[in-house]
C-alpha cells in the first residue's frame, strides 16, 4: 500500500476538484460509465486523503539501528 507524503495532500485537493468537474460534465453529458468510475475514484482519493492526515499526526517511532552480533567462533570436534 502506497504512503502519501504529507506535503501532497493540496494536490489531492486539486486532483479532487478536477474529478468533480469531470463529474459534472459527465453528468450533463449522461456517461453513466463514467460516472460510476468517477465515484469509484472519488472514494479512493478521500480515503487515501483520509489516511494521510491520520498518518501525519502520529509521530514517527524510532526503531534504532540493529545491531550485528559477532561471529561465534567455529566449533573444531
């Protein structure tokens, strides 16, 4: 699942807009096809929107670096 940075929820809001301009004409027009994508793109974006503005609040968690346990030495039996 694709993350959304933050700095891009204004081009969402831009790429909302020209959606529902696209509706409306699709609407007059009686593109019934149409409209139904256009919903369905419509649902995808404010959820993903949605999704972005929860992520951008939660603070991010420092997982630190791993560490890398020295070899053990080889056994000679």
């Amino acid at each position: 699942m694709i993350n959304i940075n933050p700095k891009m929820l204004p081009r969402l809001d831009e790429i909302e807009d020209d959606l529902l301009a696209r509706r409306a004409r699709a609407e007059a027009e009686g593109w019934l096809g149409e409209l139904e994508g256009i919903d369905l793109t419509l649902s995808f974006l404010r959820q993903k929107r949605d999704q972005t503005r929860r992520l951008a609040r939660v603070a991010p968690v420092d997982l630190g670096i791993p560490g890398i346990a020295p070899r053990a030495a080889a056994r000679r039996e």
